[in-house]
C-alpha cells in the first residue's frame, strides 16, 4: 500500500475517534444534571448560587428560552448553567467549555451567555431593577435611608464603576478608553438602595465618560429634573464629588466651616459607603465584572452581560442570600472619585445655587 493510502487509512481512523470521543462527551453532558447531580455545597461552588435561588432563576427565564432543534442541541437548562458559570467565574470562555461536566466548544459556550443575558437584559432586568417612581415607593426608601443614618429625602445612591472590555473597533476606541485606568472600559452608572438592591443600572457609556456626563445623559436624571419642578422638594439622591451639587442630588461639602457641616459630610460619607459596598458585593458574586477580569465582548455584548449580573444580583438581595466573604468585597471596593469643578459642568448656574441652597437647608433643619 502506497503513502497516500496509509495517509487516508489513518485519516480516517483520527476522524472514526474523534467522532466517538465527541459522542461520549455529548453522552456525559446530557446525562448531567447539576441540581441533581452535585452536592450543595459543590453546586454553590461552581455556580456561585444555592439550589433553591437557581430553580427561582430558571422559573423566571425558562419561559422565555425555546428548545434547539437540532437533535444535538443544548437543553434551555444547560444552556442557562453554561452562561451562569460564565457570569460566576469570569474567566475566559475556553476553561469553562472544557470542564469535564459542561463539555462545549468555545462557541458554543459564546452563544449560550450571548443568548442568555440577551434574554435577561430584555424580559428579567426591567422586572427586578426599578428606580422608584410611585410616592408610595419613594417614601419606603426614604424610610429605610432614614432610620439607618438619620437623612431625610434620599431614595437612592449613585456611583460609577469601570468594567473593563477588550478593545473596541478603531471607530470607537476614544469612546471607551478611561485615561485614569489605563485600559478600554465601560463607566457603568449604578443607583443603589439602603438594602444593596440595585434600583437603576447604565451601561450605555464608555470609559472615557465622566460619571456626571452619564449621570445627566440618563432616564432617571431626566425623571430627577421632572419630578423637581412638579413639586417635589423633598427627595434627592447622595453621590460624591464627581457629581454638580444638584437640588436632586446631594453632595458633599468641599470645605466646611462649622460643627453642623462637618456632621454632615460624615454622615454623607457614611451613608454613601452602602453604594460602593453594593458594587463590591456585585463584582464579588460575579467574578466576570471584577476589576481583575476583562470582558472580551463587543460594548453592547458586554452591557447586556452587565445587566444580567445586575438582575442575578437583585434576585440574590430578594432571596436574602449571603453575602461574599468581607475580604472578596473589600478587594473589589476601589476609589473612582474624580476632582470636581463646577464650570466643566452644563448645568446652569440657577440649578446649581438652588441645589447649594437645597443642602444649607438640608444642613440647617438636620445637623
């Protein structure tokens, strides 16, 4: 036998193999069940949530998800494990399809977290993350801000927070590279409650965005405004120094000059260290927004990846599930204060000495 023909012999022998090697795998995946198959405790190590919070999870999504037809095709079930072990862990696409239970191709675990945070992002976000519109809603969480550090009005903190993205086409590279960290990133906007909850999320912005920009670009600055001049006087919510001094939005004191506003920017700072223990926590459970990790997804991949781990965050504060451990937070905790000058804002000087105005009397009938 000729060269050509041992060549093809053991062509299709490689080939005979690999088909019965990928067979096996397909085998061992779809006879794999993790809420059956994994302890607690193993089942939370590797996807980061309990049992009973995933089965919660999958009663929200599964109705939304339809099934492959493809007789090779992944369950909705594993495709939902696939994307949240994505979510949990942060890691590149390639470790996680080659665990010996999930057993993908890198494609194949791209298009299960592309589909299911597509999924999430359109049907689940707006159900679980909600800025607070009624009065109803808007004096719970005045009473809860209230009771704990003794601020009347607040009904949400604001922050922002970079997640880092790989590097965007040329046409748009300036959009998204964040001087500051030295890297291509998305400035994420996240409004907080007093109980962590995640009352506003925006991920529409690039690194290069300064947080106040995203702020007045935003729905809930424009609801702010709005709401404000129909009258109410009595609600605002607390960011730092990045942000203009607003009648809706309290900041702190640059320079203080007696005991009363001196009490006030300690309590301001105090109150306002919920919000970034809220992205610490956040960045904690899902290992893939971490400030060590790069999300190697298109900007708008990415934001839809964001909100989803927004929303599981929400679903985990509802279910009252615990915390990271101190130290996981504490490492995601980071300063993203920006010096503030009041003239590199477009607000206008009226808005900016009725919001003065707005917190001396904040400072007067309080501290």
């Amino acid at each position: 036998m000729d060269i050509l023909g041992l060549m093809m012999i053991r062509r299709a022998r490689e080939q005979r193999r690999q088909r019965q090697a990928r067979a096996l795998l397909r085998e061992l995946r779809n006879s794999y069940n993790p809420l059956e198959d994994l302890s607690d405790r193993d089942f939370k190590l590797l996807f980061r949530l309990t049992k009973p919070l995933c089965r919660t999870f999958l009663d929200h999504i599964l109705p939304f998800m339809e099934e492959r037809q493809r007789e090779t095709g992944l369950t909705k079930e594993q495709r939902v494990f696939c994307a949240i072990r994505f979510f949990a862990v942060g890691s590149y696409q390639r470790p996680i399809g080659q665990e010996t239970r999930i057993c993908l191709s890198q494609a194949s675990v791209s298009r299960c977290v592309s589909e299911v945070s597509d999924i999430i992002d359109e049907f689940l976000a707006p159900q679980f993350i909600s800025f607070p519109a009624t009065e109803t809603e808007k004096d719970e969480i005045k009473q809860e801000f209230y009771e704990r550090f003794g601020i009347p009005g607040i009904i949400g903190l604001i922050d922002g927070t970079h997640i880092l993205i790989k590097r965007p086409p040329n046409n748009i590279e300036h959009a998204y590279y964040a001087v500051r960290k030295s890297s291509h990133s998305k400035n994420v906007q996240i409004i907080s409650g007093a109980n962590l909850k995640i009352l506003n999320v925006n991920a529409a912005f690039g690194g290069a965005a300064h947080d106040s920009f995203v702020f007045k670009s935003s729905s809930v600055s424009t609801f702010l405004k709005d709401n404000y001049f129909r009258g109410d006087r009595s609600s605002w919510i607390l960011g730092d120094s990045g942000y203009p001094q607003l009648p809706w939005l309290m900041t702190p004191l640059s320079n203080t000059h007696n005991a009363a506003e001196e009490r006030y920017n300690i309590v301001h700072k105090r109150t306002r260290s919920v919000i970034e223990r809220c992205i610490g926590v956040l960045k904690s459970r899902f290992r893939c927004l971490s400030k060590q990790r790069i999300l190697m997804y298109s900007p708008k991949r990415a934001g839809a990846i964001i909100n989803s781990c927004c929303t599981l965050h929400n679903i985990m504060v509802q279910q009252y599930y615990p915390l990271p451990s101190e130290d996981d937070i504490m490492l995601e905790i980071q300063e993203d204060q920006q010096e503030y000058f009041e003239d590199q804002h477009n607000e206008t000087s009226t808005l900016l000495q009725q919001g003065r105005r707005q917190r001396e009397h904040l400072i007067r009938s309080v501290f």
